[in-house]
C-alpha cells in the first residue's frame, strides 16, 4: 500500500535511475498530457512529498517544472533498463513512460498526473502538513494541526494528509495500537498527541529504504503488523480477537482490549 514510505522509496528509486539524464522520449497516456513530448528535457531530481511523488525537469529553454503524480491506492512506478521486459502492472494501467540513455521509467496507474512550473508546485502541495519523511518535518506543527480537530476523531485526523503528510491507513491503526488509543478517540481525548506524532514518525523512517513495511520488528510474512489486516486474528499482546469497522471512508483495525479507553462500536460481523 502506497504510504509516505513507499512514495519515499519510489521516489529514490527513480532518483537513481534518471538523475541527471537526459529524456530521449516520452508517452503520455492521458487527456491532459497526451500531446506532451519532454524529449530531450534533462531529469534533475526526484522528491517525495508526503503521498505525492515530484519528478523535477529542467526544459531545453532553461525553465524548470516538475511532472506531478499521486499514487493513491494502487498507482506505482517502476525503473527498467532498456530493452528489458516491463513486468509492473499490465500494459493498460500504464499511464506515461519516461526513456533516457539508462533507464526507461514507466508509471502505472498514476493519479493526478500534471506538469506544472516547479515554482507553482505549492499549488498542488502546498495544503499539506509537515512531512514525517521529509527535511521540513516539524512534529511541533504537526501536533498544532492534529490539537486544531480536537473533535475528529484521531484516526481520520491521522489520515488527513492537512495535518501531517504521510500517515495511510496501515500506520494509523499500528500506531494507535501502539499507544493503547482507540480509533474512535476525539484528538481532544488523545494523552500524549506528541508521543503519537513522534511514534509515527519513527515508524515510517524505520521502514525507509525497504519494501516490506513492519511495525513489529519482522519482517517475515505474517509477523510484520500488530493490528493492520488481522481481523479475527489474536491480539499478539492479549490474545484478543482484532476488530475491523469503518471509520470515515475508510476501514480500521484495532484490539478492544488493548485500546479501550472509548467505547468499541457494534460489529459488523
């Protein structure tokens, strides 16, 4: 699942393929950019910002822009040598491909794909808050966002990326079990809202660099998560089955036992 993390790695991933390379050709697969051609554009750089994905461009005029992407659920990109087979996602998800001398990277399922002069890209990232991965992170005003929203509830305002960019749906419901907070917690209920800022954020840069995402330390499969998709499942603390419910858009994971300090709302089953 897409979450700071992974976009942090993608973004390093393609970093290291096309940095400073020239783009030898282009194809874009989408309305909005299908006539775009970027050949002979150089790649400068390739950032993460939160959840979206910066790949920064200097045009052979000198000005510098920067293609735009989000992966949302199930978008990626992946990094292939020339000639060599692109195995990612099926040809029909691919949205634009990107050739240089080295490398050819292909995006599949991307969202939100938009070329924009690197100076407006506050106007698309701009809303977001610190960056639990980035060098702007301020857990500090993170904290301030969260405490602003003292009636949500800390799982959605967790995942509102306005708060503090890069906590999915994974991280919250690991980090609130974690500190013994329940999902449906008010952020005004929340003891140590720093203490689970900080927590998030050392999770997130723990799994930096690798694929496999774990909370517990193993990275085996099975073993890597407290909560996050084991419903039924007992709780590797008490031994409590894990609960699974809908919270907001989106659905949360957590112990009854081990997170009670609110009242648990009626199974789903």
């Amino acid at each position: 699942m897409p979450e700071g993390d992974t976009v942090w790695n993608t973004a390093r991933v393609l970093h290291r393929a096309l940095a400073g390379a020239r783009i030898t050709g282009s194809d874009f697969r989408v309305p909005q950019l299908a006539t775009t051609d970027l050949s002979d554009w150089t790649v400068r750089e390739s950032a993460s910002r939160g959840k979206h994905l910066l790949l920064r461009l200097t045009a052979p005029t000198e000005e510098h822009w920067t293609l735009h992407s989000h992966l949302r659920m199930d978008g990626a990109w992946r990094a292939y040598a020339p000639g060599e087979r692109w195995t990612g996602r099926p040809a029909h998800l691919i949205r634009v491909v990107l050739r240089t001398p080295g490398a050819v990277a292909v995006g599949y399922h991307l969202h939100d794909l938009t070329l924009v002069p690197t100076a407006e890209e506050d106007q698309l990232v701009g809303h977001l808050g610190p960056d639990l991965l980035g060098p702007d992170w301020d857990p500090a005003e993170a904290v301030r966002r969260l405490a602003d929203h003292s009636e949500q509830t800390i799982g959605e305002a967790l995942l509102d990326q306005r708060n503090l960019a890069g906590v999915g749906n994974l991280y919250k419901c690991e980090v609130l079990f974690l500190r013994g907070v329940s999902p449906w917690t008010p952020v005004g209920g929340v003891p140590d809202l720093p203490g689970l800022v900080a927590l998030a954020q050392r999770l997130l840069a723990a799994n930096r660099g690798r694929w496999t995402q774990s909370s517990t330390g193993s990275l085996h499969r099975g073993q890597t998560s407290y909560v996050y998709g084991r419903r039924a499942q007992p709780c590797r603390r008490c031994g409590t089955a894990i609960r699974k419910e809908e919270l907001g858009e989106r659905v949360t994971y957590w112990c009854p036992v081990c997170q009670p300090e609110h009242p648990v709302p009626p199974s789903s089953g």
